[in-house]
C-alpha cells in the first residue's frame, strides 16, 4: 500500500498507549467487557467474512471492519496514511 511501516507502527503505538486502561477489580472474574466501538467492529467483521465467504473472521476482516467504522483519532490515522477499504483489498488480491 506504499505505507511507511515503521512510521505507522509507531503511530499505532502511540494511539494504544494513549487509550484509557481498567484498573482494579471492578469486572467480574473469567467476564470480558468491550466497548460499543469494539462490539461494532468485530460484528461488522464477522459479516464481511461472511460476504467474501470465508468460513472464519481474520486479520483481514477485522481491518477492513475497522476501516469501516472507526471514528476518532482511529479514523485520522486511517486518514494520514491514506489507508483505505480499497486499498487493503488491493493490496490482498
């Protein structure tokens, strides 16, 4: 995709490390919470797996949903580095 690997991955990083964090134990024991943001995408995820008529959700699945329906300091990065739905499907074929 012409991308600048190192120069993504550092932004990536930057935008992980700058994410709020649970602390404590407020969560119930073997329970795993996501956001409404997150819940979006992993389901937006399994149905492009579907459309494509993969039998299983990938890597490949999970960017392109995330492509889809980020919003935010996601989208911006998206935005910066020109990553887009038809770009990651061009560079997968």
């Amino acid at each position: 995709m012409g991308l600048t690997v190192p120069s993504l991955a550092a932004a990536v990083r930057h935008q992980v490390e700058s994410l709020p964090r649970v602390q404590g134990g407020g969560r119930e024991a073997g329970r795993i919470y996501v956001s409404g943001e997150t819940d979006r995408t992993l389901n937006r995820a399994e149905k492009l797996s579907g459309e494509m008529k993969d039998e299983y959700v990938s890597v490949e699945h999970l960017i392109l949903a995330l492509v889809e329906t980020s919003g935010g300091s996601l989208s911006e990065l998206f935005r910066t580095y020109r990553i887009t739905k038809e770009g990651i499907l061009t560079a997968l074929s």
